[in-house]
C-alpha cells in the first residue's frame, strides 16, 4: 500500500496497517540499519539515515520526557513500548507505536544496540495520548523536563499504571506486530 495524506489533516501520513518500520542503532542512537518501508515513509534515503541520529525523525510536537524515560529504560536493559509522533523528511508527520528492545552481543552478551519495532499507532490512542503529551511539553517549557517528569508519574499513579500499562491499554492491544516478533523471538529454530 502507497503512503496516503490523512484526509483529516494534509500534513499526517497515514501509514500501513500491517507493514512495519525498523531500524536498528547503536549503544548512542546512531542509525545502522534501516528497512526500506523506513526511508518510504520518513522521505530520507537509506544513505540519508544510516549514520545519522534516530531523532532525525523525532517530531518537535514530542516531549523531551517520554525521550527521557525511553533511554533510562534502554541504558537499565529494559524494553519500552511508546506512542511516538514522527516528523518525515518533507515536514508532515506520522503516528507510530514503537517498540524498543536492547540487542546483546551473542558471545560476550553486553548491549551494543537498539531494535525498534514500528507501526501505525491506533487513531484511538493518537486521541488518548495527545493531549497529555501537550501539557507534558507545556510544563517543560516552563519549568523544565524535570517537573514534566514529576507530573507524568503523578499522572500514571493516578491512573493506577506504569507507562507501559498506560500505552497497552490505550492501544487497546492492536500489537499485533510486536507480538508476532515477541513469539518468533522465542522460537529456536
């Protein structure tokens, strides 16, 4: 399926459905590898990409915070799944649900990468999430990522859930995706 504008908003790609990014980085977020759906949708050639920054595509919309948590949690050996809004190469941006795993090197077992599993995130949790991620960088454009920090735990202890919590059940379990490498993951062959 071709890449299409949202009919809702000219500057949102609306992705596949079924068809996933990814991309794998280094221990700093250097990208060294990408799909080719990756460079479709992000409008950066594979050339472009390899290399670079992952946040090339980190959309300005994004709080700093939600980054925050995702590299404690990698650098802590912990996988993380988030919503993330993305901005492509041309300025318009897209939705994903991402999953970010620690690659280990097979003999000696220390981390020397990231996977990240990404695919269209459900309209329903785009609605759920944005809101909070507005007051997230309204508070840190006033008082830091630091109090943006502090009012996204309060915000998740109100809830009565972890982020992760949070996004599975905003998803409403549309991981579809991320379940089937989670299984071929445990699979030997």
């Amino acid at each position: 399926m071709a890449l299409q504008t949202d009919s809702k908003s000219s500057n949102a790609i609306e992705l596949d459905s079924v068809r996933c990014i990814l991309s794998t980085t280094d221990l700093n977020g250097k990208i060294k590898y990408v799909n080719p759906y990756f460079s479709e949708v992000s409008g950066y050639s594979k050339n472009e990409l390899l290399g670079s920054q992952h946040n090339i595509i980190r959309h300005p919309d994004m709080p700093k915070v939600i980054f925050k948590l995702m590299w404690d949690r990698l650098k802590n050996n912990e996988n993380v799944l988030m919503l993330v809004k993305n901005r492509a190469k041309d300025g318009r941006h897209y939705w994903v649900q991402t999953f970010f795993e620690t690659k280990h090197h097979a003999v000696t077992k220390k981390s020397n990468g990231y996977l990240a599993i990404l695919h269209a995130a459900p309209k329903n949790a785009i609605r759920e999430i944005e809101p909070l991620y507005k007051r997230l960088r309204n508070i840190e454009a006033k008082y830091g990522i630091h109090a943006s920090q502090d009012y996204l735990i309060k915000y998740l202890m109100k809830e009565g859930k972890t982020y992760d919590e949070y996004i599975q059940e905003i998803t409403k379990d549309k991981n579809i995706v991320i379940n089937f490498f989670k299984t071929m993951k445990g699979l030997t062959f």
